[in-house]
C-alpha cells in the first residue's frame, strides 16, 4: 500500500477556521431521522447525519471516510455512468491506495498505447517507467515513438516547459491562463503546425474532451503538468472490466457494512433552509425528506446546473447562479463485436483526423476486460467525446461510421463486420473547461456553512485530474464535514509527488521574476 503524507498545513485550505479558534460557523439543528433511524433520547450520543447527493468518485470518496468515522451516511442519485477518461494514471497514487484498502485488484497491468490520424499510426507511448529516468520532459519527447513527425516539429515543444514551469496552480496562475484558448497557447510558444495538428490537438480532445481551440489554456496546463511532471506519470493502467463492476460495486458493499446507505432512484428535487441556523436542513427528494447535519454536492455542471434552476434555495446564491454560466459535454460510447479476430496493436488508442469537432479513443476489450480475454472474435470500444453530431444519429449509423474510422486507423478493419454493438448516450455528463470557464467554478466551501463540493470542476490546490482529482475532493468534502460538526478524524490524502529538481528551481526563479517585475511602476498597466 501506498504511503500516507499530511499534516495540518496540508488541510488548511480546505478547512474552515472553526476548529483552531479563529472564526465562527453556526452548527446545523438536530433532525429527526429518515425511515429507519435510530431513535436515541441523548443528542449527544445521536450520530450526526450527512446526506451527499452524487455517487461518482466524489461522492463515494467522501462517503466512504464519512462512514467509517462513525456518521450516519446517506448518498442519493446512486448508480453512477462509467464515461469519461478510462485509463488511470500513474499519479493516481490516492486512488491507488483506495483499491489497496478495499483489497480488490480491478487493474491491468501498465500498457502501451498509441495515437492515430487518418493517416495512420503518428506516435506508440512505450511503458516509461521501464526505461532509464531522464528529467523531464526529455524521457517522454525521447522515449516517444513517432512515426511520421519529424525530429525538429518535436523539438518544438520545448519552449512550451516556460509556460508548465509559470504554472504553478495557484489561483493567480488560473486567472493568467484561463482567458486564453489551448491553440493560442501553443502558438505563443512555437509550436508547430504539425506537431499541434497530430499530437497535442488530438491529446486534448480526449483529455479535455473539446478541440484545442475550446479548450482553457490554464486547463490545458494543469492536465500536463500532472500527467508530464515525471517521465513515468504518462502511463496508465486500466480497469479490467466496467469501473462499476470492477470497483463502485465491491466498494459501496463494503460501505453498507458500515451502516452507509445507498439508495438508487431517489432524485433531489430542492433543499429546506432552516432561517434560524442559516443551514441547509433538509435534503427533498419529491415527497420524501432527508434530514441533514450537513451536505456535500458531488454531481456534475448539468446535474447541478438542473438542481440551481429548480431549487428556490440554492438561486438564493451568488457561487450557485454562476455556474449557470458553465458548460458540459456529449460523449458517445460504441461497443462492438466483430465476426473475426482483427490486431489491434496496442490496447489503448487516441484517434483523430476524421473530423476537428471530436477525439475518440479506441480500446482492445479482448486485452483490457477479463470477460472478452478469451474471446475467438475482437471486442473493442470507441468512445467519442464532444459528441454532439452523433448524439441525434441511428445505432446503424454511427456503427457505419465508427466502422469506417476503424479501418482509416488499422486496414484489417476493412474487411471485418459487426456482429454486435452496445451503444450509450451520454449528453451534457462531461466538464466542458472552456476559455473563461475558471471564474464561474465553484470551490469546496459555499455561503451555506453546511454544504460543500465535491468533483472534478472544483477548484482545489492538489494538483491532480481526472478521476484522481473527483476523489480527491471527495475526501476534502469530508474534511470539511468533519472539521465543521466537530467530530471525527480528517482523511489522509497523499499529495502529488514533488517537482523534480530542475524544475522547482526554475519555478522558484520564475516566481522571484515576477515578484520583482510586480514592483516595477505601471507594471500592471498594460493587459496581460
């Protein structure tokens, strides 16, 4: 398992000041409990109840510490879809230590992959961990195998370490970068046509989910300097089977043993606001109540977005209306079963060039799922995101055309056919982190001193993404329930490893460039 650092100075800017004597937050009223309570006289010795709405990463994360502390736990809108990015990172060292715990293996071993356009293979990602360290980001430019870039479009990249080295996460590194697209960044920093065309563009549209040119620069930074820092962050492991199957289920059985109720098919339809507390009282589901000493929100922009335009609590606030101004994105899933066994080299694809308003990635089911490894015809998965001219097409044709992008990747696909095909729809379920987006995000803590935020368009200073991220937050969320009712240990959440030392010394230098250029008269003037 792995090793567990924290302190308090890491859990300082997630917690309210209410424990350490600097400030003031008003404790919710004692409820009755839903169906099925305790019933205890001693409100003392009454488990307080928390009610987290959301059964992703963020929500189960925070669940599961919740109830292992000893809250009565209650998570509605269970049954979460399994859509996003599938592979998980090496830095995904809080997630990693979760399955640990929970003593399931639900990953695959470290797997190549590779990128292609419509012409063809462009660059295969060996197991970077496995070859001699170089600092980053030589080992990941040297270890690359690319097969039609050039060697000086490569060398392009370079000049873009200046920006990853002045991003720092901060909040005033967001603002800098958060007005400008992904495109205009790579511009500002020479990178070529080529390169951008065939492999950042197409990174990004699986990574980010959106063309380049809708992307955030400040994004678009803090996914590669997570998956870039060290050579070995770029490799990913797989779930060997559907995330559900394979972790959600075995985790939320063991949850239940711990007195954590899940219940599926219960939508929240508003929130009761207690005037006298200033706290949120109540969780409405329809004609059912939840009592709540407090909540954590951990569902996505649309869902969110959704419960702001019902809920005549939540349009009551400021950081609420704002993230109507948020945006999400359609993804499409496509499974299917070919009549014969066609290779596929590497498990794990990003595919692009067939049309700039979408990436998809492409899987090998019969090497990732335990359940299609012996299977005598391929099984593969295509997933589309920012999918929206599919969303309104026939199952036929999208098959037509996933079939005919298969085979402008890998020429077997041509004379193979499909036998079988599952496909998914999944509208507005993805986060759209688009030029401007960063001011209209919310943070863990809201103006109601019993709700708070959990999921990957959060803004927290971890430094992780994706699913990582979703996790990560949760856990947070559950700090701040804890540090807020008094009660219970805080979550142990192992940091992202430190910078190499290279870099921490450009960024130191960095950062004393822009104290000094700070001090400079009119320095500020001019727009940045």
């Amino acid at each position: 398992m792995l090793a567990c650092s924290w302190s308090v100075t890491t859990l300082a800017p997630y917690l309210s000041n209410k424990r350490y004597g600097t400030g003031f937050c008003c404790k919710a009223t004692d409820l009755q409990s839903h169906a099925n309570g305790d019933q205890d006289n001693d409100i003392k010795k009454k488990k307080k109840k928390v009610v987290i709405v959301g059964s992703g990463w963020a929500g189960l994360g925070a669940a599961h510490h919740l109830c292992n502390r000893g809250f009565d736990v209650t998570v509605l809108e269970g049954s979460p879809e399994d859509v996003g990015i599938r592979g998980y990172w090496y830095p995904h060292r809080n997630i990693f230590s979760l399955v640990d715990e929970l003593r399931i293996k639900p990953f695959t071993n470290w797997i190549k992959s590779a990128q292609y356009s419509g012409g063809g293979l462009e660059v295969e990602f060996p197991i970077f961990q496995d070859l001699p360290q170089l600092p980053t980001p030589l080992g990941t430019l040297y270890y690359s195998q690319f097969a039609r870039l050039p060697l000086f479009d490569r060398l392009t990249s370079l000049p873009l370490l200046a920006a990853v080295v002045d991003f720092d996460n901060t909040d005033t590194a967001w603002r800098k970068y958060d007005s400008i697209t992904a495109r205009e960044l790579f511009k500002q920093f020479g990178c070529s046509e080529r390169l951008y065309r065939d492999v950042f563009g197409p990174l990004l549209q699986v990574g980010l989910f959106a063309p380049a040119e809708q992307c955030s620069a400040a994004a678009t930074l803090g996914m590669l300097v997570y998956i870039l820092s060290h050579q070995k962050d770029f490799d990913m492991v797989w779930c060997r089977g559907t995330v559900k199957e394979k972790i959600f289920e075995p985790w939320i059985d063991f949850m239940r043993t711990k007195g954590c109720e899940i219940l599926e098919g219960r939508r929240v339809t508003d929130f009761s606001f207690n005037e006298e507390t200033s706290c949120i009282s109540e969780v409405i589901c329809g004609s059912e109540l939840y009592n709540a000493d407090a909540v954590i929100l951990a569902v996505g922009i649309s869902r969110l977005q959704e419960l702001i335009k019902n809920s005549a609590v939540l349009r009551t606030r400021e950081e609420f209306l704002k993230v109507l101004n948020l945006a999400s994105i359609d993804v499409v899933t496509v499974k299917l079963r070919l009549d014969r066994k066609v290779k596929i080299p590497n498990a794990s694809n990003v595919c692009s060039g067939f049309d700039d308003s979408f990436g998809w990635t492409l899987f090998d089911l019969n090497i990732i799922h335990d359940e299609h490894n012996d299977d005598p015809v391929t099984v593969l998965q295509a997933d589309f995101y920012h999918s929206n001219e599919f969303l309104p097409l026939k199952d036929e044709d999208i098959v037509a055309k996933v079939m005919s992008y298969l085979s402008k990747c890998i020429k077997d696909f041509e004379s193979a056919s499909m036998v079988d095909k599952e496909i998914g729809r999944f509208p507005q379920s993805l986060t759209h982190f688009f030029p401007g987006s960063y001011k209209h995000m919310m943070r863990g803590a809201t103006s109601f001193s019993n709700v708070f935020m959990a999921g990957d368009w959060i803004i927290n200073r971890h430094g992780s993404w994706s699913q990582e991220k979703s996790y990560v937050t949760g856990l947070e969320a559950a700090n701040r329930v804890v540090d807020y009712l008094e009660e219970g240990s805080f979550a142990k959440i192992i940091p992202v490893e430190e910078d190499e030392p290279h870099i921490e010394a450009l960024r130191n230098l960095n950062r004393r460039f822009n104290e000094f250029r700070d001090q400079i008269p009119l320095s500020n003037f001019f727009l940045q």
